[in-house]
C-alpha cells in the first residue's frame, strides 16, 4: 500500500501525469409509465417498475492533482475496448507528455497483450512504451512493473 501512497505524494509532472483508470458495466432501463407530475409539496413521483434495455460499461480516467476525468461509453468491456479507451489517452489526452503513470487493478483486460490484440505490434509497442510503471494496492497489480506485483492470498489454494 505504501506504494501507492508513494505515487500520490511526488509532485505534479505535467510530463508524466498521473491517471487512475478503471471500468463498470451498469444496466440501462427506461421507464414503462410516465412519471406524476409535481405537485405543491410533492415532488415529481416514479413508478417502480421499469424496462430493461441491456448494459453498458463505462470506462473512466481520472486525474488525481488536477480533478480532470475522461469517460467512455461501449456496448462491451473486451481487450479491444480496454486498448482502444487506453490509445485515446495517449494520443488524445496526454499526446505532449513523455510517460503516463497509470494506476488499474489487475483485471484480465488490463495488460499489454489487450494492446497486442487490438492494433499491429508498432503500434501496440508505441502506446505500451507511454505507460510507466506504477505500483497499486496490495488487491490491486499493475500489469505494467510485474517485479512489483503484491497478491493476495487466493482461498483455492488454502490461504486465507
């Protein structure tokens, strides 16, 4: 966890900006009556039932110093979406910085092979080389400074 903590205490680098970056599928409905109209000392009232019209996930880059956060919407969370959403803050939100300190858990799409997977090598290198490593709470594993990696005992195999 210290290290962690390490990354947020070092000074504010616009050249190597430091970005946490994570995800959530969430389920979009819509309403299947109309809500009552407000009225004196009642706010406007919603029925409980409602349609469901699929999920979406939601990718989000947020900046600790400076408050700043970036989003995207898409249909799925695939390696393909994880790297494109990853190619966008490089080349979009930070194309003047040198590095990018990315701090992420260690979800199955959040590695170098998602880069591999979506573009051809040169570019997959090019957006890998951008990304510094970082280190993240013991829970959590950067996939990009593997010598730093901190597991938490898994149950399956008789650790608590």
């Amino acid at each position: 966890m210290e290290e962690t903590l390490d990354i947020y205490t070092k000074p504010y680098d616009p050249q190597c900006p430091q970005v946490c970056m994570d995800e959530m599928s969430t389920q979009l409905i819509g309403e299947v009556r109309a809500p009552l109209p407000a009225e004196p000392e009642k706010p406007l009232r919603y029925d409980t039932e409602y349609k469901r019209n699929g999920t979406a996930n939601i990718f989000m880059a947020f900046k600790p110093f400076t408050g700043q956060r970036y989003t995207q919407v898409t249909d799925q969370r695939t390696k393909v979406d994880w790297a494109y959403f990853i190619q966008a803050l490089v080349d979009q939100h930070y194309p003047h910085a040198e590095k990018i300190c990315l701090v992420l858990d260690n979800l199955n799409t959040h590695n170098k092979s998602s880069l591999y997977e979506a573009f051809d090598p040169p570019e997959a290198k090019r957006i890998a080389d951008k990304l510094l490593p970082c280190c993240v709470l013991p829970f959590l594993v950067s996939v990009w400074y593997p010598q730093a990696l901190s597991h938490t005992p898994s149950r399956e195999r008789g650790n608590a």
